[in-house]
C-alpha cells in the first residue's frame, strides 16, 4: 500500500468542498488530475471514498472515518514539521552549563535570563564544576558549554578534543581585605602592597586559576605566603572578614557584599580575571547555537 500525504490532501479538499471542481479550484490545479489521485486513493484503500449520484455527492461510512483519521493526521504532521524546525531553531531541547561559582556573580545569571526569555521552550540545567572537571565532563559530551576563567586554553590541546574556547567577559582581580586593614581606606594599591600578608586562596590542585594568580604575584616580584586554601569563594571572603588574610579576587565579587570585607581594584597592570565559554566543534547542537547567538549576536547589516 502506498499513500502519501498529497493523496490525503486532495481528499480532505474533496470532502469539504463535496465537489470535485471547487476542490480542484482551491487546491490550483486541473480537475482530471485530481479525480485520478482520488481514484488511485480508493483502489490502495480498496474502498468507496465517496457515494455519487446524479444529484448527490456525499462521503460513505469509511470516507467520513478516513476523514477524521486524515485530518488528525496532517495536523500531528504540521506539528511535527514544526517542532523540528523549532528544533533546528534551538527553540526546543535542553542546554547543560558548566560554570565556575564565581561566574555566578557576575553577568552569567542576566544572560541565561535572557536566554530563558527568547527560548522559554529551552530547559537549561547548571553543573557548578572545576575547569578540569568542565574540560573532561565536554569531551564526554556531559556538558554542553562550560564557563571558566583565565588562563585561556591551549589551542593546540583545544584543537585536539576537538573543542572550541572564546573570551566571552573582561575582568580584572582586586583584592579583598578585611575592613580594618590599613590598605581598605586606599582608592586602588600596588600587586606588591601584599607581598607580606598571608594569602588566602581557592584550591591550588583543583583550578588552574589560582595558581595562575600565585604566577601574576611571583611575576610582580614576589612569593606569596599561602595561609589557607578553600574550595568556595564564599569560605575565602568568611576569613577575609575574620581578618585570618587576604584574596585575589574577580571584582564582580565584590557585588556580594560580605560583611567585613573590603574590595580595593589594583592599579597597576591587575591579573585579568577574564570569563571565558569553552564548547565542542563536533556535535552543532542547534541550542548551543542559539546560546551562543545570545552571548555573541551575529553581526546585522546596516
């Protein structure tokens, strides 16, 4: 049996119209052509569509059932050619983001809210991890598009698993201080200002952003004194408050407002705290395109 959705078209014309050539005017073509489809319709069926007379044109009993059945049909199928399209849109599907705690407290919360308002069919889920962590969680297609900071990836390692990495947010690191230290009174200091106080820091061996900014320290010309390591943000800004140290930090954290905690920008030439979005170039995931369009809106014509 072979049937095809043109053959049900031109029935469901036929059905509405109860005449052959209204329904060959509504469908724009020749009447003989459409008599044929209808007739080779009824020999696949191996049924009567319609009862005709001299003065009557009506459906039979299994004309009215493939009536019903047909427009239920066509309608699930422009349905599904329009979830697909929707799909190819990145209008539909699921989004798995990887970020860094911190990236929380800068600009990544306003951008998935405007993602969620141009693709509310979209469900996004967040996965709090490590840049290793997100680095081995995209190559295992685990994650979707992952946020981490500096410093920026190797291309060639890039290249290798096959992922793709671009600078998405500029930052700068400041300085957190407890409230009574005599720097928290000064506009701006000196990386060096802080050569002798105890450093408080994230874990060393489970980000490469911190010991990126112990190398920043060492370039200024000094070695600093780890005092304590931490595996959240908010456990390194509860000691800065208790005055056990000082931190490194983005300066978008400094719109958490810890009590106790002052947030003073560095002067001369600060470690970048750049955010950068890290995706696979193998699977072209429509959603991920659309993210991406959202993070970077493609170039318009004047």
């Amino acid at each position: 049996m072979s049937i095809d959705l043109k053959q049900l078209k031109y029935f469901l014309a036929v059905a509405e119209e109860k005449s052959f050539s209204r329904a060959a005017e509504r469908l724009h073509i020749s009447q003989p052509p459409l008599s044929q489809q209808i007739m080779k319709l009824e020999s696949e069926l191996g049924v009567k569509l319609f009862a005709r007379t001299t003065r009557t044109f009506e459906l039979t009993v299994a004309g009215k059932a493939l009536m019903a059945e047909a427009n239920e049909l066509l309608a699930k199928m422009r349905m599904t050619i329009d979830t697909i399209r929707q799909i190819d849109r990145g209008e539909v599907g699921r989004l798995r983001v990887g970020i860094v705690g911190s990236a929380m407290w800068g600009p990544i919360p306003s951008l998935l809210e405007e993602f969620q308002t141009k693709f509310p069919r979209v469900t996004w889920t967040l996965h709090e991890l490590g840049p290793t962590l997100q680095y081995d969680a995209l190559r295992a297609k685990q994650i979707d598009v992952g946020f981490w900071r500096e410093p920026k990836l190797d291309e060639d390692d890039l290249k290798t698993d096959n992922l793709r990495q671009e600078l998405c947010f500029r930052e700068d690191v400041c300085v957190a201080l407890n409230e009574h230290h005599p720097l928290a009174k000064q506009d701006s200091i000196e990386l060096t200002d802080i050569a002798e106080e105890p450093m408080l820091t994230l874990a060393l061996d489970k980000s490469s952003f911190p010991r990126y900014l112990i190398q920043c320290c060492v370039k200024a010309g000094f070695q600093p004194t780890i005092f304590q390591e931490a595996s959240e943000p908010q456990t390194i800004l509860a000691m800065v408050g208790a005055g056990l140290g000082v931190a490194l930090m983005p300066e978008t954290t400094s719109r958490i407002g810890w009590p106790g905690v002052v947030f003073v920008p560095i002067r001369s030439n600060p470690p970048s705290a750049n955010l950068y979005i890290t995706y696979t170039t193998t699977d072209d995931a429509p959603v991920v395109r659309a993210f991406l369009n959202i993070l970077n809106p493609p170039a318009r014509g004047d």
